[in-house]
C-alpha cells in the first residue's frame, strides 16, 4: 500500500481505466457491459457540458484582469465593477479547486515552509504586505526520502519530507498607493494585478519559492564561509602584503595625533608600497565581494531551474488546466458511486456505501483514497439516476439510467418556437 501524510480525496486513475477496471471486475453481467460504458458516457458529456459553461464563467469574469490577454478590452468594463468582477471569479475559481479535490494550504503550513530549511539550499525571504489576497491550495500530499550531500559531498544523508504533487497559486497585489509608498517609483511588479499558478513537485519546505516576490538570502552557513574565507584572506594580505606600509602608517599617525615626537619621512620607495599596498586590499575587497555575488547568482539560477521543471501553467492556462482536472473527478466520483451502489443490489446508507467505494479501489489499486461520497450522491440525486428513501439510497437500473440522462441531455437544448 503506498504510504500517505493525509489520505486525499484526489482519485488517482484516469476515468477511462476506472471504467475498464469496473467493467474487468466481473460484478455485471456480461449483457449490461456494453449498456453500462455507454451509461458513462452519459454521466461524462452531461458533465463536460456543465463545466464548459463553468469555464465561459471563468473566463469571462478573469479577463478585465488577465495580463496574458490578446484581445480588445471591454468596452463594458469600468473600475466600477472592477471588486464585484474580482469577487465572481475568486469565488468561482475556488469552487473549481475544491471539485478537482485540491485541499487549502494552511497558514501553518506557510510558516512552517518559511522556517524549514530548503531542499535546494536557498533562504528565500517573502513580504506578504505586498498582497491584498493570497490563497495557496495542494492536491496528493505523501512522504518521500531523498539523499542530500552535505560539507561538499563528504557527507551523505537521507532526508524525509512532505511531498504535495500539484500546488495552485492565487494572489493579487495591492493598488498603486502602497508600492508607490513603500516601494518608490520603481515598483517590483504591476499595482492591482493577479497572477495565477500551478506546480507540479513541490516540498512542503519550497512552498515560499513560489511567491512571485521571493528573493534570495544568503545562509548563516553561506555568510560564514565567505566571512571566514574573508578574514583569513584579509590576514594574509596584511602580513605579508601591507607589513611595511602598516609600520609606516602607524608612524605617521603618532606624529600626527602628537604620540610620538619622532618626525617620520616617506621616501619615493614607501610611498610605491604603500600605493601597492592600497591596491592590493582594493583588489581582495574587491575579491570577495564578487565572491559573495557569484555565489548569490548561483543560488538565483538554483531557484530559476527549480521553477522551470515545477510550472505548469500561468494564470488564464491554470484555470482551463483546473476545469479539466475538476471535470475528470466529477466523473470519476459518480462513475463509482453508481456502480457499486448498482451492483451491491440493494438499498444503502451514504456511510455504508462510502465505505465499500474506499474498500473497493484500495483492493483494485492499492491506494487509499478518501472518497466525497455526499458530493457523489449529490450529483446522481441530481442526475435522476439515483433516489433516497429513509436515509437509503438506490440506484435505477442502467437501462432506465440511460433513459433518465438521456432526456435531461435533451433538455439542455430545448429551444421554443413560435
């Protein structure tokens, strides 16, 4: 059994097997197989229709916002509607992650992201003033090891952490006003904008790599390595670089502040090493400070690679992305439902039919899931194909279930003439 964190509510398999392993389990009679394939794809077109009209939804509502638009903007549209605009779509996008079975990221969750160490060896800082709205949401969350080599690969060490397989990413930033506030005239990104995420591999402890405003600190580690490398650098170069100029110097300024009443002259040669001397610590500064932003550059292209292989999609992409991932489940979650509750033959409450659904897949494909048996009922009541009586539910047979989805389809096309 593979090992999860939290059993999800996600189903693992495309439809198309999940109806293939129905159909292999032997619980229908040979005669209905053909009846009951079609029947799933009744359920699948009713609900690829109801989510096409979710997606016009959705895209109409994102794209007085979409910075990724290549059309004329609204005529319409006035920053009158702008809030009520903003408030259709969040609340519709929201609805769509909670249907493809994505779980909100937590607060504690961030801030245990912002405390743990990263994987990739980066310290990234976040300001979180920067947004208005800011709402993360996860889908597949399991354990997974992996062996990390530490003091430069002499040492090698297996670390376990939380694995999320999607992270989904909405934020918005504040107006114009405050970045011109805070931020001066050079503003880090566009005032009023919202931007749209989705990930794919994410550790729990990366999540503050995928704010847009994150950058890059150096380490405690990383500061002490180039501190130390400085101060024993800067050692060096003063004993065996600066040793004459110093004792030079140092002579000067006692006469100068009156410590010494012995005058002391330069001659052309010191005054050459002193030149040379100047030059030399110039060029270490110099030295290490590129030292320390090579270094920070490397961190930067850690974190630019680490994001290429992690995206998925931007903004108006993450939500078609979304609506099929959501539509996927739905038919998923109502496929099972009605077919266990078919071939159990007989009436079944929503606990006990919710526990044989979970039984079932971790016996057909060794994962446990956590199965939305209310979600499920609740399209099938809707459906017409599945009734409730005294707390039990049945399901029609298939041949009348096809009837049933078969005139609610008609429907959906019912035009009147007059």
């Amino acid at each position: 059994m593979q090992p999860n964190i939290n059993i999800d509510r996600f189903i693992p398999v495309r439809k198309t097997d999940l109806i293939q392993k129905c159909v292999d389990d032997d619980r229908l009679p040979y005669e209905q197989v053909d009846s009951f394939k079609q029947l799933c794809q009744l359920i699948i077109s009713t609900l690829h229709f109801e989510y096409h009209q979710i997606l016009e939804e959705l895209k109409d509502s994102y794209a007085p916002f979409d910075p990724n638009s290549d059309t004329l903007p609204s005529v319409n549209f006035t920053e009158d509607n702008a809030q009520t605009q903003q408030s259709v779509f969040t609340s519709r996008f929201i609805e769509v992650l909670n249907a493809a079975n994505f779980e909100k990221v937590t607060d504690k969750d961030l801030q245990d992201a912002l405390q743990e160490e990263s994987l990739f060896k980066v310290r990234l800082a976040v300001e979180f003033e920067d947004f208005a709205d800011m709402v993360f949401y996860r889908r597949g969350e399991s354990h997974k090891t992996e062996t990390i080599s530490k003091f430069w690969g002499l040492h090698k060490q297996s670390i376990t952490f939380t694995h999320y397989d999607k992270v989904a990413v909405y934020i918005k930033f504040k107006d114009a006003e405050y970045f011109n506030q805070t931020k001066g005239s050079a503003l880090p990104v566009k005032p009023d904008s919202t931007i749209i995420k989705l990930f794919q591999n994410v550790p729990k402890a990366d999540l503050e790599m995928l704010f847009p405003n994150s950058q890059v600190r150096m380490r405690t580690i990383d500061k002490a390595i180039i501190g130390g490398s400085a101060v024993v650098g800067g050692a060096v170069v003063l004993v065996t670089k600066l040793g004459a100029s110093l004792i030079v110097l140092a002579g000067l300024l006692g006469y100068w502040m009156g410590l010494s009443k012995e005058e002391v002259s330069i001659s052309s040669q010191q005054l050459i090493a002193l030149g040379v001397g100047a030059g030399v610590l110039g060029g270490f500064i110099f030295k290490e400070w590129n030292k320390f932003k090579t270094r920070k550059l490397r961190f930067m292209k850690a974190l630019a690679d680490n994001l290429y292989f992690k995206s998925l999609d931007n903004n108006a992409g993450v939500f078609h992305h979304l609506v099929d991932s959501a539509e996927e489940e739905e038919c998923k979650e109502a496929i099972l439902a009605y077919y266990l509750l078919l071939t159990h033959n007989k009436a079944m409450t929503s606990a006990q039919l919710d526990e044989l659904v979970e039984l079932w897949f971790a016996a057909q494909f060794d994962f446990q899931i956590d199965f939305e048996i209310a979600d499920a009922l609740a399209k099938l009541q809707r459906f017409g194909i599945v009734s409730e009586s005294g707390g039990k539910y049945t399901a029609l047979p298939i041949n009348a279930a096809q009837v049933q989805l078969d005139a609610k389809w008609g429907t959906l096309f019912n035009f009147s003439h007059t």
